[in-house]
C-alpha cells in the first residue's frame, strides 16, 4: 500500500511522505582552520558557533541555496559548479523531532572577501582550529567537522542506536 493507510472502519486514507529540511553549511578552510560565526539575535542556537548556513528554499535547487547563503551572509559570489559535497548528515532534531539532511560543501573558489553581512544575525566571523573548536560551537557542527577531518562523507547523529 504506498502511501495509504487502511483504518479498523475500513476507510482508507491516503498519507503524505515525511518532510525532510533541508540544511546547506559553508566550509572554508584556511589552512587547518576553519571559519565559524557566532549567532546573535537568532532563535537557533543563539551564542554558539556555526559554520555559514541556511536552509533550502522551495523551487531552490541545492546548490543554489549555498551559493544564496553565501553571499547573503559572507558577501562571496560562488558558482554552482564551484561547489563541492564534503559531507552528508542525517540529523534527527532533539528540540522537534525533525529530520533534517545537512549537507556541507566546500568552495573550491569564490570571488571577493569574506565578511560578516549579518550583523544582526552574527556577531563575530572567526577561523578556528579544526582540532580546538570552541566549548560553545553547534554540537551537530561540531560532529560534522570531525567526521570531515577524518574523511567520512556520511554520518547520524541523534537517531536511536
């Protein structure tokens, strides 16, 4: 029965697929460092440290949505084919209860310089080493990461064992 559920009365209705969010995550090294925000003013993770980052919009291919991210909150311009998929995190949301699939790319060229275009979502642009991130970074950021240092392109977190 895809997609359908039968009820004791007999009546069958027919269910929708879960929603997925969608989440696109910024990686730009520097060497063995990498650039984290701090979130100001946000009901997410508001204080902790996050790569640049946003969510998938409706009608938006992936790949744009990071390119979009991108500018709108570092003032860079990448193309989409400059883009490249390091990692995948299935991620089941503690707080809701959603999935969410984050995906982390990685530029490998980007025109113009960084800075903070946010200020009202981000007070401070820093990089950090991948190895002493800060107590306070987002802990999925912080799971992702590792398992990109160790070169794994796919991994859960929050999902029953």
């Amino acid at each position: 029965m895809d997609n359908l559920t039968s009820h004791a009365v007999g009546i069958t209705t027919r269910t929708e697929p879960p929603t997925l969010v969608v989440g696109v995550h910024l990686l730009l090294l520097d060497g063995d460092t990498v650039l984290l925000g701090r979130r100001h003013n946000t009901a997410y993770a508001n204080g902790l440290w996050h790569l640049p980052a946003g969510h998938m919009e409706p009608g938006e291919a992936v790949s744009r949505s990071m390119t979009r991210e991108a500018e709108e909150e570092l003032g860079i311009l990448i193309a989409e084919d400059d883009l490249a998929l390091v990692h995948t995190l299935h991620h089941l949301d503690a707080d809701d209860g959603r999935s969410r699939l984050q995906l982390f790319f990685r530029p490998t060229r980007y025109d113009g310089e960084v800075r903070n275009a946010e200020p009202h979502k981000c007070d401070m642009l820093r990089f950090w080493p991948l190895d002493q991130l800060p107590a306070d970074t987002v802990p999925y950021t912080a799971h992702a990461l590792g398992e990109i240092t160790r070169g794994s392109t796919l991994s859960t977190v929050g999902w029953p064992a």
